[in-house]
C-alpha cells in the first residue's frame, strides 16, 4: 500500500539566475510525467504582455488539466485567453500579497470554474469522454488503449465531483500545491481546503465504486 | 476493485484517512498504521495512489510558438474595446439583385488616357445587393449622418458589388488579383493610377509589383484597409473578421476607427475583429465573474441597458444578479434573481435563480420569503435539476424556523430526489439528517 498523500517540505531547487525572485513549487519527482516545477521570475515590470511571456504554458497546462482531457485543445485555448483577459482585468489590483504564480493560479482556476458551471459544457465533457479514446487531441497520443479506457473511466468520475471540489482535488494532486497555496490561490481557508479535497477524495471513490458496480 | 461496493464507506476512519494532510503527525501516523491493516482503508488509499497515477501518466501537449501565437491574438482580439458603429448602417442604398450573369470588364478612370489597364481575365460575375445579405442596421445607427465620422467604416458602393462564383484570376494593372470562389469584390474608383479593391467577403490573394510614388493599391474590407508598396499577401474578409498574411514585402493595415497603421512584414499575419457581439460581451462579463464582480456587473448591466435581445437579456441579469451578490449586495441581488425568474425567457433559469434568491433571502433572516421563492421554483419545474438542493435548503429554513416535522419531511425529500438523480452519499447525508430530527 502507498499513500497517496504528500508531505510537503521546503520548495524544489530553482535555476541559480532564478534564486533571487522565483516562485517555486517541489516536484513530485516520483512519476515520469511530473509536472514541471513552476519556477518564474516575477516580471519586472507586470503587463499583461510580461505576464502572458512568463506563463502561456503554464495556465495552458493549469487550463487543460483542469478541464481534463475530453476538452478539445481550441477550447483549452479559448479558455486560456479567457484567463488572460480575466488577468489583465485584475492586474491592476495585484499587491504583491501572494505570490504571482499562486495569484495566476488562482485566477485561471476561478475562470475554469466558471466556465464548468454551466451544465451544457459538463455535459458536453462527459459525453466527449465516450470518443475521448479516439478523438482527444489535447492529450498525446501515446497511450495504450486501456490506459486510455481507464484515464476515461477516471475522469467519468471526477466530473461528477462539483467543480469547487475536483479544482481543489486537481490543483492538489496534479500540480502539486500544497493546502496553503492552493487556499491563496482560491482566496479560502486552508481548513477549506482540506474539506473539499476530503469530500472530493470521498465522493471519488464512492462514483468509482458506483462505475465497478455498472452504475450509470 | 470493489472494495467500496462490498464495504460502502464503511470503515469509521475513513474519515481520517481521507485527510491525512490535516492530521498532526503523530495522529497521521496512526491512521497510516490503521490504514495497514483496514480492509477498507488500505485499498481505498491505494485506489486513490492508483487514480493519481493514472492521472500523472498523461499531461497535457505543451504549446507550440504557433498556439502561443494564436491564443496572444485572441486575447488582444478580446481586449479590443468595441469599435464604432457597423459599416453597413453608413449605406442606406438597396439595389435590385439582376439575376442575369453577366462578363464585367471593370475598369476606372475611363476616358483618361493614363487609366490603368484592368481586365477580368477571366471567369464570370454576378452582380449582388450586399444589404440584402446582412442583418437590418440598429434603428439608432440608421439615423444617417452622424454615424459618418473620421475613422468610421467607410460605405461601399453598392451598385458595384460582384460576386466570383469560381476562382478568378483578375489583372488590375499595377496588381495580379486571384479571388476565391464566393468572393464579393467592388472596385472604387480613384485617381488615374490608383486602385481601392473593395473586399466584402471572401479571399483576395494579390500580388503587387514594386509601385512608383505616384501609384497605390489598397484593399478595403470592412473593418480594416490594407496598403502596399511592393508585395505578395492576402486578404480573407469574413463577417467577424478580416484575415491578412503576408508572404513578401511589408503591408500597412487600419483598422476602422484607428488612423495609426499596423504595419505586417513578410510571414506575419494580422487579424482584425468586428466588434464584440452582444453574445461575447456577456461572454467576457461572465468570465469576470469571480476575479473582478464590479466589472462583470458594469458589463452585464450594460447589455441590460442597452436593451439587449431578451435571450439575451436574460443571461445578462443572471450574470448581474451574480455580480451583485458576490459583491455582498445581497437585496439587489435576490430583486435581480427574481427578475430572471419572471423574464419571458427566464424559464430555464428559472429553477437557479429562484434556488439562489431564497439563499440570500434565508441567510439575510427573511425565511418566509426564501421559502415562497422556493415554493414558486417547485410550481414552476417540480423536481427540476437541483431538486435535492432545493429541498434541502427549504428543510433548513424550515429547522431555523422551529418546524421540526416538516423540515424532517423536506429532508426526506431531498433524500429521495438525490437518490434518484444517483447522488447516494448526498442522500445518505439527507436521510440521516431527516432521521434524527424524527428521532427528537
């Protein structure tokens, strides 16, 4: 048995040139597709076009992971350049208080969020898993068919999970921030945190469960 | 694995071991060790290893510098404020359709013997009335001259248009123009040695030798104009957007209502967008929703304002009614929810916007209302799609009201809709709660 779980210690190594003003998040480092660890130089001077240079890929990959991989990749890209828009409207008011990464998180995670509250889009990604196997294209297409089956079998259930719970529970898992981060980011509680990646974890297994009993 | 469809949840420290992140360490510990040993928590934890895995084994493709490319242009297409008003409003000239095909020769300047020697070189073209294929103008707009300002689309002559019905190769004199099939061009007439080719819809491909300073060559679509000197590029005028690539020499773009050019050297492309419609602006309002609420309530309340299309409308005061909630304007908000649920078109967001002003009602100590809003959602959808919310808030109220019975019996509704719609746990969570109010 393996714990899931993470205990979190002090932040990954960073390029030495980047020491001075980087935001760095650890690597998982146990996995061949970790995610790259977030490590940025604040722009000196915050536009939306430095902001956009220093972190395109990582709101695409933020985007994407959170969306999952029934999301086409144009409609990744037109959420992406929702988040930037989102980002260019809240720039002004971004005080330095967190750190910009975790802000920029935030505001790509509140925009996903958004964007899945209408039941249409849900819907549309639920389905969209049934051809996911043959058709996805933001995702490579290295898979196996099985890896595939069961990473669609996976997202069938998460997104029956509520958004403000599978965001935690993706932002956690995923990208690896810890409960402090990810309460910055969203602008809630660290106890909050907590609960809704306990409800998520919870609500998962139970929908996985409902899958292997051929629950619908 | 079935270890929860033999053991549903059954273990009383599953709890525990759910969150293990905000145990001290010597109680984590202790729940690892439990977990060890637990037929239900052990396999639960490695189901758990097992879905992060399967999650990791895959990541997103990283973005190519030509997505990056794409994705820029649209947030500045986005970040663009809406120009003035729409081109078409400018003409007010109908022309009768003549249904005939017929070979135009089009030229200008005739009678000038410096004219420049333009000939269709071949291919076949229809006249068109352009009106007759957009909307009808806003009323405001249609009021004539005072649209008519510096920087404003341009009206095109009508009476001009033809359309390509196949590819057509056209000489222009100072350009070789190809036009795709479907293309609707009109050609301006200008000084001697000077060529405006007008590009309603489709694609122009134009190449352009090296011009004498007397000489020029624009196309104009539109929303923007492009100029040359010497060049090889192309033009797509679409109705949300006018496309230009340029494969050699350097090209001067305005778009309408600018009088400073964007200049596109060869292998750039440009795009220029039509003002955002009513349909993306709510769009964008409702994108602000959670980062910036005063700017998704200016947005949408000015789609309101302006009077927008009612299905339109509609959104727009969900969205508004959102903003002001999130903005801590409780009263105004649950006026506005109400007012989506009354609109001609607020059927399908009646159920919501019901649900969500007798929240605010509730939590602002006025249960009797909340709870006649939530009685006018159940008259309207009955069981609906939040059905187990609904219930569960009425049962709420009701248990803050004193009314122990009836919010046991709500409870049980709640629990029934949610079994229904397959939500187990959340009925679980109803029915338990029905039950121990009984129990009292």
């Amino acid at each position: 048995m393996t714990s899931p779980m993470k205990v979190r210690g002090d932040a990954g190594d960073s390029p030495p040139e980047m020491q001075a003003r980087a935001v760095a998040v650890p690597p998982r480092g146990s996995s061949p597709a970790a995610p790259r660890a977030v490590a940025r130089v604040v722009p000196e001077e915050l536009t939306i076009e430095s902001v956009f240079r220093h972190y395109v890929d990582d709101v695409h990959r933020i985007v994407a992971r959170l969306l999952g991989p029934s999301a086409g990749r144009a409609d990744v890209e037109d959420v992406v350049q929702l988040v930037f828009i989102a980002i260019q409207r809240a720039l002004p008011r971004f005080r330095g208080e967190s750190k910009l990464s975790t802000w920029i998180y935030g505001v790509s995670a509140r925009v996903v969020m958004t964007q899945l509250r209408g039941w249409r889009r849900h819907r549309r990604l639920l389905a969209a898993l049934g051809d996911h196997l043959q058709s996805a294209d933001t995702y490579t297409p290295e898979q196996s068919a099985s890896e595939r089956q069961e990473l669609a079998r996976v997202w069938r259930c998460l997104l029956r999970i509520k958004p403000k719970k599978r965001v935690v529970y993706i932002m956690h898992e995923l990208e690896d921030l810890s409960g402090n981060e990810i309460a910055e980011a969203l602008e809630i509680p660290v106890a909050t945190v907590w609960t809704r990646l306990h409800h998520a974890r919870k609500e998962l297994l139970a929908a996985l469960a409902r899958e292997q009993g051929g629950t619908p | 694995m079935s270890l929860l469809s033999n053991h549903p949840l059954a273990c009383r420290h599953l709890d525990r071991t759910l969150s293990l992140e905000a145990c001290a360490a010597e109680e984590r510990a202790e729940a690892l060790a439990h977990a060890g040993d637990c037929p239900v928590c052990g396999p639960a934890l490695d189901e758990l290893t097992s879905v992060g895995r399967t999650l990791r084994a895959v990541d997103p493709e990283p973005l190519v510098t030509a997505e990056r490319a794409r994705i820029w242009r649209g947030v500045a297409a986005r970040r663009r404020a809406p120009a003035g008003p729409m081109w078409w409003a400018l003409g007010g000239l109908a022309v009768a359709a003549t249904a005939a095909v017929v070979v135009l020769a089009l030229r200008t300047g005739d009678g000038d013997s410096d004219a420049l020697p333009m000939t269709v070189v071949m291919g076949e073209l229809t006249p068109v009335d352009v009106m007759a294929e957009v909307e009808a103008p806003p009323a405001s707009a249609v009021a004539g001259g005072a649209a008519v300002e510096a920087g404003a689309p341009r009206p095109m002559p009508v009476s001009r248009w033809v359309r390509a019905p196949r590819t057509v190769a056209a000489d222009l004199g100072l350009a070789r123009v190809s036009l795709s099939a479907g293309s609707v061009v009109s050609l301006e007439p200008r000084a001697a040695r000077e060529v405006d080719l007008r590009l309603y819809r489709g694609t122009a491909s134009v190449s352009v030798e090296k011009l004498a300073p007397s000489e020029a060559f624009e196309v104009t679509t539109p929303l923007a104009r492009v100029k040359v000197v010497g060049t090889r590029f192309q033009v797509e005028s679409q109705a949300e957007a006018t496309h230009i690539r340029v494969e050699e020499g350097t090209v001067w773009v305005w778009e309408n209502g600018s009088d400073k050019p964007t200049v596109v050297h060869a292998g750039q492309s440009l795009d220029v967008r039509a003002p955002a419609t009513p349909r993306e602006v709510l769009s964008e309002a409702r994108a602000l929703l959670d980062s910036d609420a005063t700017g998704a309530a200016r947005i949408a309340g000015s789609l309101v304002d302006q009077g927008a299309a009612p299905e339109v409308e509609v959104e727009a005061i969900l969205v508004l009614a959102d903003a002001e909630r999130r903005r801590g304007e409780a009263a105004k908000a649950a006026d506005l929810y109400r007012r989506v649920a009354e609109h001609a078109r607020g059927g399908a967001y009646a159920e919501e916007a019901l649900y969500k002003c007798a929240s605010l009602l509730g939590a602002a100590g006025d249960a009797s209302a909340a709870l006649a809003a939530l009685a006018d959602a159940e008259t309207r959808v009955g069981v609906g799609a939040i059905g187990p919310e609904r219930a569960s808030l009425e049962a709420e109220l009701l248990l803050g009201a004193g009314q122990r019975a009836r919010a046991a019996a709500a409870f049980a509704r709640a629990a029934e809709r949610a079994r229904a719609m397959g939500d187990d746990a959340s009925a679980r969570v109803f029915s338990e709660r029905g039950a121990r109010l009984r129990e009292r």
